[in-house]
C-alpha cells in the first residue's frame, strides 16, 4: 500500500514509517519542510524522493497516516485541500495542551478525529488510530506489549487500519464509531499520568479476555 505520512517528520510518523517500510508498504514522509521530509525519508533507508510536502504526500498516496502535534491539526488538513477525497486518512493526533498533558481536555468538536472528519468531509474516512503507542519503541525493532483501539465509523476501512496496526507488530481491536476515538484520546493524558506517577517510561493498554 502506498501510504503517507503527514507530519513525518516526528517521533510517532518516524516510528510508523519505519515499520511500514519493513513489512513492504511505499511510504511517503511528509511534512511543510521539504529539505526535513527528504532527510527523514534518507534516515529510513529510503531515496530522498520519498520526502514531501504534505500536499504531495497527500496526493501520491493511497492512505494517510496524521501523526502531528494537536496545535498543527487543522493548519495541516487545511494545506492538503481535497487529496485525501476517497481515501482513508487515520489520525493519531492526541489533544495535549501543554503544559497540563496529564489532564484530559478534549476539543470543541468532541475529539480530535471528530475535528480532522469535519475538516476534510464526508468524501474521506477518517479513522482513529495509534494515539496509545509509545513513539519511541515503534523507533525500535522492540516487541510492544500494547494494543490499538482502532475507531471509525466504516468496518472495511477500520479492517484496514487494523491490518497495518499487525504489520507494525501491534494488535488492533475494533472499537466501535468515530465518536468512540474520544476514550483512546483521552486515555493518552491518563498513560502519561500513570508514567510519571508510577516511573514507567511506555505504559499501554492491553485487551483481555482472549
């Protein structure tokens, strides 16, 4: 699959990217810094070419990976115009508002995928994704003891994510409506919490029961 990833340049967009590469997708690194996009994109083993504007990022691919900070959501899908139309776009994007990252605050729309929906229209599918994953071990060849809430509100397109959360080595779980991306959103404030509380360095979730 030939996948973007807007805002590449990051811990969380490098960690995708890089195990995305390995199990055989093309991806692209986008981001609004070309020289940066083709630098990551050489960091990954790939050919300078591979590094983008988001925009043509957003346009060479099949689906798109959003893994910027919440402060660059909407500037971000707003300089991408209509690329995306007919496509799946999954958002990582968690809504921290430093510097109280341990306290839950969810946007006006509901959450930030809600947000990124209503952005980009009914012509693409967003899905939520990935915001429960520590950025830093999927940088590694680590195995990742955590697992993904996948939310949207197609089943074949959730399907998808979910079968890119296993070539990344993780395992994802259907959980239900976009409007559900709000407790994998809120629950990034509380794992940081746990962090801090607790001196653990990559808290998750995991689902049992199986």
């Amino acid at each position: 699959m030939k996948i973007a990833i807007l805002g590449g340049t990051g811990s969380l967009g490098k960690g995708l990217g890089s195990r995305w590469i390995k199990a055989g997708h093309e991806v692209f690194i986008g981001s609004r810094d070309l020289l940066k996009a083709k630098d990551i994109a050489v960091q990954l083993g790939l050919d300078s070419s591979s590094g983008m504007l988001n925009i043509d990022a957003a346009k060479s691919c099949e689906l798109a990976c959003l893994t910027v900070p919440f402060a660059h959501q909407e500037s971000t899908l707003l300089s991408i115009e209509n690329a995306l139309h007919n496509k799946i776009m999954v958002d990582a994007t968690v809504p921290l508002m430093p510097p109280k990252v341990m306290r839950v605050q969810l946007p006006e729309a509901g959450s930030a995928a809600l947000n990124a929906q209503s952005i980009l229209g009914e012509h693409t599918t967003v899905i939520s994704a990935f915001q429960n994953i520590s950025a830093e071990l999927l940088q590694t060849d680590a195995n990742i003891d955590c697992d993904v809430l996948v939310a949207g509100d197609l089943v074949d397109a959730r399907n998808t994510v979910i079968g890119l959360a296993s070539d990344a080595g993780l395992t994802g779980w259907h959980a239900g409506p976009l409007c559900n991306s709000v407790a994998a959103e809120a629950l990034t404030s509380i794992l940081i919490a746990i962090n801090k509380k607790h001196s653990l360095a990559h808290s998750g979730i995991k689902i049992t029961g199986h």
